[in-house]
C-alpha cells in the first residue's frame, strides 16, 4: 500500500507557495499597475503588461533571493523589463497623449482638483532621460532605495542619488 504522505506534502507546499505569491500580489499590484501605467500612458496596455508581470512573476515564484524586500524588487523588476520590452518592440518612446487625457468622472471640468497640473507633471517627466523616469515612478510606486536599487541593479546609495539628482532635473524643468 502506498503512503499519501509525500502527496500531502506536496500539497502542502503548493499552497504555501500560492499564499506567499497571494500576499506579494495583494501588496504590490496597485504600486505595479501605478508604475507600468505611468511608463505607457495608456491603461489598456498598462493592464496587459500588469497582467503579464504577475503572469510571468507566478511562473517563476518563489525567487531565488527570500530575504528582505525581494520578492516586491523582484516583481518590479519584471515589470520595468516588460515595459522596456513593450517600447523596444514598438520602437518608440514614451509620450503623453493629450487628446485623451484621463479625467476620472465626465462631469469634472478640466483644470479643477488638479488635472491639468497632474497632466503637465506628467508631461514634463516624460521628457526626462528615461533612467530618470524610472527612478521617480518607482519612488512615487513607493518602493524604497534599497528596492529601486535591486530594480535597477544599483546600490542602495546610488539609488538613492540617482532618485535626488532626478528630482533635481524634474524641478529645474518644472520651474522653468
């Protein structure tokens, strides 16, 4: 008679694996769909490549590294390489589309509650390097230096450098 307990105990793996990508995804999908929506700058391909990075992060779980924050460096990492890919594939750069500007509901009228300044910051960042772009949006995403850093294959302190020395361009451009 064969034993059920190598069974039970894969299955009990697959669920712990499932519960801890459940959690990965549950803290990280609102700061990824952010990050990759403010990279693309349309939200139908923003949802396909969010999709896709949890799609891909899933087929790849658990990381390697499990220590600290690196399964959230880690899915943002995939995130910036779909969004590299999707303008490499597209051979363009970012733009800021300015006849369909987001306006949350249809009765606002533009210039109220800060629509216009959001749409003229957004403009102005898209016209930074793209490596500054990736700093802020990932700061504004909310990860942390050290988490931009694994993003971008930085040390901590320079990614910390890099996201001052962005925002110092960012500032230079919108005083301007």
């Amino acid at each position: 008679m064969r034993s059920l307990w190598p069974q039970a105990r894969r299955q009990g793996a697959r669920q712990k694996k499932a519960e801890e990508f459940e959690m990965v995804y549950a803290e990280c999908f609102r700061g990824v769909y952010g990050y990759i929506a403010s990279r693309v700058q349309d939200s139908q391909t923003a949802e396909d490549l969010t999709s896709e990075t949890f799609l891909r992060a899933w087929r790849r779980w658990p990381p390697r590294k499990t220590t600290g924050n690196v399964p959230k460096a880690w899915v943002y990492r995939i995130a910036r390489n779909l969004v590299t890919d999707h303008y490499r594939a597209s051979s363009r750069r970012p733009t800021v589309p300015l006849d369909g500007a987001d306006v949350r509901d249809p009765q606002e009228v533009p210039g109220d509650s800060g629509h216009l300044d959001a749409l003229a910051l957004q403009m102005t960042l898209a016209t930074l390097p793209e490596r500054d772009q990736d700093v802020l949006t990932l700061r504004l995403a909310g990860l942390s230096n050290r988490e931009i850093g694994t993003v971008l294959e930085l040390s901590e302190p320079a990614a910390g450098m890099a996201c001052l020395r962005a925002l110092r361009r960012l500032r230079e451009k919108v005083e301007a």
